[in-house]
C-alpha cells in the first residue's frame, strides 16, 4: 500500500460538477483534436543512450461513456511484474515504421484488436528520457466493437474503466513508489531524480490495493487534463 496523501494540488476536474465529468468518446474525438504533436514531457534525467518505446490508450464506449482498456502484467514478467499498463512496448526498426506503428502492432499482439478496429486520435506526448534510457511515445485511439483476445504470455488480465471513475471522490491521490517495484535496469550513465511532483508519484485507483501509478497514471492525468481543458 503506497503512502496515500490527498493531494493539494487543484485536480483538472476539481470544479467540475459531478454529474459533467461523464465523458463520452464524441468528447474524447473532440478533446483530441487540440493536441499539440510532438511535445516532450521530460523527467529530469540525462542518459548516455536512447531507446524508443510506444503505447496505446484504448478508449471504448461502455454504457454511452468513454472508457479506457487496462492491462495487467503477469507476475512471471522480470521487469514490471503485476504493473496495470496501457499496452505497449520497445520499438522494433524492422518492423516499424514510426513509433504510432509499434503502438498499433503491440494492441495486436497484446489484446487482439486489428488494426481496422482502431480509429488514432493522435500523439498524446513523449515521455522521458527515463532513468532506464527510454522515450515513451504515447497515443490516444477509439476501439470501435472490441473483442478482447489477451496474450496471456503478456497480459494476466484487462480491466476497462470509465474515465469518470478516475475522478470520483478518493480515486486520485499521491505516494511513494510501491516497495519491491522492479522498473528494469538503469540506462548506463543515467544522471538525475525524477523531478515529477517532488518525488510524490500519482496515483489511481482500479480497484483495492491496485493501481495505475507513476508514469503511467501520470499518463492518465495528462490525457483527462487534455479532455477536460475547456470545461473547467
């Protein structure tokens, strides 16, 4: 259980009426369409080399709200293990033309949703460089009429949330890294602190004792930041 604080600070959706913070996927296309391509979300640190990584934030419609897909990683991964995820993974030059591709293909190969099934609504941000050396590159998709097949050598399980979820009373709040956390090895010559929120890490719930964390609730923050924007 990671060191809950409330925290201070003002939440994207703090003067938002409770009953205004259901999002539907019209609200997620329209919310999209002012993203700024290329923005760099640095976190302080200074690495000898990079390696390029991509990710996919699935949105799906549940019960007329928009909604994200999560995933679990097995516990037998060595890196990462029982991490909640967006989908994702390293670029491959061989196979990949542009960062977006390795998103696409990794949404196949981790959830079984083809290409045709996903409509990108573009490049949220980049993330990084990391401590372990990587730039994460992260986009924003509706998933039209999804059948989810999990790879189970990747994925132990899925959840799919509503975003309004995430800002219900008690679901946001801040901590300390989750002890035994193994985020993979450090990048040779990596030099720096994650200067994000003075050590404090974000947080959101999934469910009881479990969690979208660090950068990837830091992602999550970003993207209803992005929604939310003209509504506040």
């Amino acid at each position: 259980m990671p060191g809950r604080e409330v925290d201070a600070e003002m939440t994207p959706w703090a003067r938002i009426p409770i009953a205004e913070r259901r999002l539907t996927t019209f609200d997620v296309r329209k919310g999209c369409s002012r993203m700024e391509p290329g923005q760099l979300r640095k976190f302080g640190f200074t690495v000898s080399s990079i390696k390029e990584a991509a990710a996919f934030i699935p949105i799906v419609d549940s019960l007329g709200e928009a909604a994200v897909v999560v995933t679990k990683r097995p516990s037998t991964m060595e890196f990462h293990k029982d991490d909640w995820v967006f989908p994702g993974g390293r670029v491959e030059a061989a196979r990949d033309r542009q960062p977006l591709d390795t998103a696409l293909r990794e949404l196949d190969e981790e959830l079984g949703i083809p290409r045709r099934a996903v409509e990108p609504l573009g490049h949220l941000a980049t993330y990084g460089p990391l401590a372990t050396g990587f730039l994460l590159h992260v986009y924003v998709g509706i998933i039209s009429a999804p059948q989810l097949v999990p790879d189970i050598r990747e994925v132990a399980e899925t959840v799919t949330v509503r975003l309004s979820e995430f800002m219900e009373k008690g679901a946001y709040f801040t901590g300390s890294v989750i002890a035994g956390h193994d985020p993979g090895p450090l990048s040779p010559g990596a030099v720096g602190a994650d200067s994000t929120k003075g050590g404090r890490l974000r947080f959101f719930a999934l469910r009881e004792n479990e969690y979208l964390w660090g950068l990837q609730a830091e992602i999550l923050w970003d993207l209803l930041s992005l929604l939310l924007k003209e509504m506040r």
